[in-house]
C-alpha cells in the first residue's frame, strides 16, 4: 500500500485561520490598505495573449537584483519567502541532518524543514525575547545543516543584530543561515550586503508585507552565486506565476507609496505600545508591522471581544513561550484609530486589572 515517507506522516499540521476573515484584519501582518494604485493599473493592462504565456522570470529577477543592489546570479524570484525556505531545505537537507530554530518563531521552518527529515533542535529565545546566540551556537554540531532565524522575529519582533548572526554563520561553516528578513522595511538594518562575502549566508524578502502583493506569492532568495546556483537546481524555472511577475516592476517604482505606507505603521507601532503601555498591559518593543502583547488568561476573550466589534487578531498562546499573547498586527492612523477606541472598551469590558501578563 502506497504511504508517505516517515517525515512527511509525522509532520505537525499547519492550520492558520483564514476562514471568515471578515472586517479589519489585523491577524497576519499584512498590508492593511492594499497594493500601490500602480500594480491595480498594470492588472487591468495585462492581455489574454499574457495570460497564455509561460512566466519569464529573469528579466524581472534582473531588476529586482538591481534595486537590492546585488547581482542577478546571486538572487532568485520564489512564491513567497515559504518557497524560499522550501528550496534551502530540499537543497541542503537530508535524513539524520538538524536545523536549528529560535523559538517562538514562523512556523514554516519547522514543518519544512522537518519535510526533508531533518531533526529540529529548538532553542528557546532568551529573556524579552532577546536572540540567544550562545545559545544557538551551543546546539550546532556537524549534523546542522540549517540554522533559520527571522529578523524581525515573528511574532515577537525582537531583532538579532548583524554581529550576531555574523557570529553564527561562523560557527556553522557547513549550515545554510537563513536570515528571513520579509519585515525588513519596518527595520530598516539588512545583511544582504554580506551574500557574497559569507558563503552559507542567505537572506529571504518578500513582498507581502510593505509592498502588498500577498495575494500574488512573491518574494526573493539571496546568497552567494556559488550557492545559489544548487538553489536553482531545485526551482522550476515557472515558480513564479505571470501576474506576479507583471505587478512586481510596478510596486517597485512606487516607493513613495512604499514609504508612506512604512512611515505610518511605524508611526502606529508606537502609539499602539503607548496604549498599551497606559493599559497595563505587558508588550515587546516590536521592529515589525505588529506588536506582541500579554494579556494573561484573558487572550481568548480579547480575541473575542475584538472579533465582535470587527476586529481580527491572532492569539498566539500555543507558541513557545507565548502563554497567554495575542499579536496584533499594525495598519495606517485611521486603522489605529479604530483598535485603539476598541482595545481600551474591551480591556474596560473585561475588568482587566493592572499590569496584565507575565
């Protein structure tokens, strides 16, 4: 009888609640006003005969390569960062191999990197949060073959400097270092300038977040040419579907809407940790478009409170080290406007004493 590999049948289940996502979706980080009005114009431009065609991906792989600064060979167009993860992972990965992760953190590592057959070895996040380098460099051995971290970590948005993931590319010379970096316009601090000089360094970006083309799947994958040459080995040269590859050149040259866009979420990221901070209630400093904070044993009724008057966001209470969290994901100031009115009526409605959290 025909069965899956004992990798794939041990697998967690990712189930992430896309369901009735109905009013203001502050649950998944995403670009909470939508795409540049550019991307909407060259939709409406694409042909029948466009449609038809096979996706050429590298002239635009040669654009993006130009606006990161790096050569083409050195990057490759994926379907999300997801992809990006996947094809590290079928490159480098095998049975008896071990990824090393810092935990909380996305949960497409481990299910993917677990897919391949690798061990993965979880190393807790250190106190608020803060990346445990020692930590994670105490757990490499000879059998890592990947180390992912996301920076800004999702969901806590706490950051790793450059000089510690330096440090950790170091250590693990036989590991591909992932450094997902798909909130980076809300950080502004990058280690893509270090793919060519650190050969096992990969960084991923999408354009999900600040651009708003989730909807479309596309991100990109850096390393150095060396390596990312066996990275493509495993790409279908179509990974990347036509429309994406249309829009992307559009959303790129739009970078005053970019901007905008970045410069208000951060704006919000603050006032959104003040409120809280005037609640009592406990939240990490976030570098990403979403704040994490402690509501106790309260976390599902705010989730559900929120949810009743319109609002989605995300309890993360299952993750590690997260009991009793929801992470709320931050929009533009009328957005704001809206959660905060919301917030504070569902904190006054529960009775939420002071300073809530762990």
């Amino acid at each position: 009888m025909l069965s899956a590999r004992a990798a794939v049948r041990s697998l967690k289940k990712y189930h992430p609640p896309l369901s009735g996502r109905t009013g203001l979706r502050l649950d998944f980080n995403e670009n909470t006003q939508g795409a540049s009005p550019r991307v909407l114009a060259r939709l409406r431009e694409l042909t029948l005969e466009e449609l038809a065609r096979y996706p050429e991906r590298e002239p635009v792989e040669r654009q993006v390569a130009e606006f990161l600064g790096v050569s083409p060979a050195e990057v490759l167009l994926t379907n999300g960062v997801d992809e990006g993860i996947h094809l590290l992972c079928q490159t480098f990965l095998q049975e008896g191999d071990e990824a090393v992760l810092v935990v909380p953190t996305f949960a497409m590592y481990e299910l993917l990197a677990g897919s391949a057959g690798a061990k993965v070895i979880a190393v807790p996040a250190a106190r608020n949060f803060e990346f445990p380098t020692d930590g994670v460099i105490a757990e490499i051995t000879e059998r890592t073959r990947l180390v992912a971290v996301a920076n800004p970590n999702n969901p806590t948005g706490a950051v790793a400097t450059r000089e510690r993931l330096l440090r950790v590319a170091e250590a693990a010379p036989q590991a591909a270092v992932l450094v997902d970096e798909a909130y980076f316009e809300f950080y502004g601090e990058s280690m893509l300038r270090d793919v060519r000089d650190v050969a096992n360094l990969f960084v991923a970006r999408t354009f999900s977040k600040a651009y708003g083309l989730a909807g479309l799947r596309i991100g990109v994958l850096a390393g150095c040419e060396q390596q990312m040459q066996m990275v493509r080995k495993v790409a279908s040269p179509y990974n990347v579907n036509g429309v994406a590859l249309s829009c992307l050149p559009a959303a790129m040259e739009d970078q005053q809407y970019v901007s905008s866009y970045v410069a208000e979420v951060v704006k919000g990221r603050e006032r959104l940790q003040r409120a809280l901070e005037g609640l009592g209630i406990r939240y990490w400093p976030s570098r990403g478009n979403f704040v994490l904070a402690a509501f106790g044993e309260h976390a599902r009724q705010v989730v559900t409170a929120l949810g009743r008057r319109g609002i989605l966001v995300r309890d993360r209470s299952s993750d590690p080290g997260c009991a009793g969290c929801v992470r709320m994901t931050v929009g533009n100031e009328k957005q704001m406007d809206e959660l905060l009115v919301a917030l504070e009526g569902t904190v006054r409605e529960i009775g939420m004493g002071e300073k809530v959290g762990p």
